[in-house]
C-alpha cells in the first residue's frame, strides 16, 4: 500500500472525520438538488393519450342541430373516415416511409428500423428503454441521483466554520479558509464535491511554503536534536528516520538522552537494530547534556554523516526541564558553535490545540528548526496541523501514521489536503 493509502485510509478513526462532516453540511441544510434547474419537457411523454380522446368518445346526438364539423387534426387523422372540409388533396402519411438504405436511430418510444415487431405485440416496457433526455439531464443515465447543492450563504459558512473549528484547524484559520472559499462564490449553489475541493486547494496553498524535507549540510556530524513533550513519539521518530538515512547511504550515530526513562534507552536500542545504526548510552540518571557531548566527539572521530540526539519528554510548561534542554545545546556548542544543526519539534497529533502552546514555548528555548507530525491515524482533528502551518509557518518535515518503520514519509501538501478532505490526490 502505497504511503497515501495509509494515509488516508489512516488519518481518522472518527466519525466525525471532515469530510462526512462536509456531506452532512450540505445534505443537512437546504437539501436542494439538481433537478429543479431543468425545465420540465414542453411536449407530452410519449405513452401520454392525446388531449383530445375524450371528446371523440362521445358521438354527438341525432336530435343535436346540426353544427359546422371542425377540420380534425392534420396529424391525428381517425382511421377510416373521410377527411373533413374542402380541402380535397390527398390525405398526407404522418409517418413517411424511410428508405431502406439509410438506417438510423429510432424515433423515442418506436423499435429502430429493420427490426421485425409482431403486429399487435405490445409496445416495449419503460423500464427496459434508455434514459430521456431529461434522465440524462438529471445525472440519472449511469445510475446516478441527482446532486445535492446548497446556498453558499452566511448560514453555510458558519457551519462551515464550526465545522473547520472543529477539526482544530483554530480559529484565524477557519475564518480566512472560509472567507477564501466565499470568495466569488456567495450565493451560489454548491454541491459537497465542489466544497471539497475548494477546501483541498486552500489547505494545499497554506502547507505548500512549509512542505519541506530535512535539510543535509555538508559540515560532518551534522546535529540533529530531537524534543517534544512526553509520549509524542520522539525515539520512535528517530529510529524511523535513522533507517531511512541509512538507506540513503549515510552513516549515523544515536545517542539515547533520555537517560530518565530506561524503557526509552531500550526501545532506541531495538530501533537502532533495526536501522543497522549505533546508539550510545549512559547510566540512567546520568546527565543526558554530557551524553550529548561524548556522542559528538565520538561522531566527530568516526566522520559520521549525521548525529541524532534523543532528548527526555518534558512539558512546556516545566521550566527546569526547559533549562535542561537549553543545557545540552549550550554544551554541543563547546565541540561546534553551529551545532545543532536541526532542532526537530515532534508533535502528537492527538494533543489537538495544545500543539501550537508546545511550537511557542520550544522555539524560544530550542530554537526549533523544524515539525514532525505523528500519530495521525490515532486522531480525528488532523487540522492542526493546518493552524501549525499558517501560524508559524516552520518547515514540516515529514508524518507519521503508524508504528512501523516504513510509517513516516516526507510531507506532501496535496496528498495531506486529498486525505483530510476525503479526495483522491
């Protein structure tokens, strides 16, 4: 399965997920559909008996004064009897016999011609016939239902709001997607699928400018921190990009900071198995900012191309565990003033709002160079990272949507705006 079928077969669990919410906006308000738009036929069907029928049932009375006849129909002629009035031409055939060397389409409700009918069978069922053009008219030719379509009104575009909202897209956001989208477009009548994609096209103009790989350097080690608060998938997302560099040819080096949590250091072991790369250690309880130092002297003498460095979790708003943090880079940058290089943020999905609080608090602290988006297949508010992307507007390097190493992938806008708004890419 390709990375866009996980995601989006992955993204959302809920039933809340955008894009059922964009159907039920529209089928939920004024439920209008196509069909009132075409005018109905100006001629009768044809199984519809002609109007005059009832008056040619009753024959007038012998005792009746005698009345001018009116001149019958010139197409509706009574089989048998004469032909009324003055006019003394020969009566003409409503139906002209066609050649027979130029076979064509049947006239509506008529078998074509040179197809043999038995005299007297009776005329061919509707449901067995073509759709009309007034079927045809209405979508209902390969079996599909007229459309649904909605007034673009104020109505509409707050529940489009709410429902942006909703999927932690924010506010400020919300409001400019919803005003982009009204935008030539007030007081139309809109349908879900156009609602849709006009919803993928402006989440794809926002992520565009941030949809952006890890950037390499030619400076050897190149530092890659990782921090995020706890439970946001951090050693998993080094494990799993450590393959993917590796596989690309580049030696790299891990080193497991997060020396307060042993079940961290032997998870990063397991996943340095995996990716064939070397992972150093330190005592539990051990100071993770001289870990981070003897890992980039070691690097540094292996000519490694890449040292990734695993941080403990800690929550923005636990000032000490910040100025540990702010420790580890201060000490890396006795053994290189550039370093680190990249300040990766790897953020839960499923921390909805919260997710813009920890960007603030670490980019002032961490200096953060770039996002990591995971557990999108756990949450059914993937907009945040929409809001993450038109807030700060920091490169999005790549999301997650499973535990398996072949689970992150570069970000791609457009597949991500397909897969949240339920479209194919």
């Amino acid at each position: 399965m390709s990375f866009f079928g996980k995601l989006k077969t992955r993204l959302f669990k809920s039933s809340a997920k955008l894009d059922q919410g964009l159907d039920a906006l529209v089928s939920e308000g004024e439920g209008e559909s196509d069909a009132p738009q075409v005018p109905p036929p100006a001629d009768p069907a044809p199984d519809t008996p002609p109007r005059e029928a009832p008056e040619r049932e009753t024959p007038p009375s012998p005792d009746a004064p005698v009345k001018v006849p009116q001149p019958a129909e010139p197409d509706l002629p009574t089989p048998g009897a004469p032909q009324p009035g003055p006019d003394t031409s020969p009566p003409v055939d409503p139906q002209p016999e066609r050649p027979s060397e130029m076979p064509g389409p049947a006239p509506m409700g008529l078998p074509p011609i040179g197809d043999s009918v038995p005299e007297g069978a009776p005329p061919e069922a509707p449901e067995s016939r073509g759709p009309g053009l007034f079927g045809r008219l209405m979508g209902r030719g390969a079996g599909e239902g007229p459309v649904a379509r909605r007034v673009l009104d104020d109505d509409m575009l707050e529940e489009l709001e709410e429902l942006l909202i909703a999927s932690d897209m924010g506010v400020e956001t919300a409001l400019r997607v919803s005003a982009n989208i009204a935008e030539g477009r007030y007081g139309r009548r809109v349908s879900a699928r156009e609602i849709k994609e006009l919803l993928a096209q402006e989440i794809a103009r926002i992520m565009e400018p941030v949809a952006r790989p890890l950037p390499l350097y030619p400076s050897k080690p190149q530092v890659v921190l990782v921090v995020g608060v706890n439970g946001s998938g951090k050693t998993t997302t080094i494990g799993k990009l450590a393959s993917q560099f590796r596989e690309a040819g580049k030696s790299v080096v891990v080193a497991a900071g997060d020396t307060f949590r042993a079940a961290a250091v032997e998870q990063l072991q397991v996943w340095g198995e995996r990716a064939g790369v070397p992972v150093m250690t330190a005592p539990e309880g051990s100071d993770p900012a001289s870990l981070a130092f003897e890992a980039l002297t070691k690097a540094q003498a292996e000519g490694a191309d890449l040292l990734m460095i695993d941080t403990a979790g800690r929550l923005q708003n636990r000032a000490d565990l910040m100025e540990e943090l702010a420790k580890i880079v201060r000490v890396i940058r006795k053994k290189d003033p550039d370093a680190p290089h990249n300040t990766l943020l790897v953020l839960d999905a499923t921390t909805g709002q919260n997710a813009l609080n920890q960007v603030e608090t670490f980019r002032k602290l961490a200096d953060v160079s770039g996002l990591v988006m995971t557990k999108l297949d756990g949450t059914a508010k993937g907009g945040v990272l929409v809001a993450l992307a038109d807030r700060f507007g920091l490169p999005i390097h790549a999301i997650g949507v499973g535990e398996q190493i072949d689970d992150l992938a570069p970000f791609d806008p457009e597949e991500f705006a397909a897969a949240l708004t339920g479209l194919d890419p």
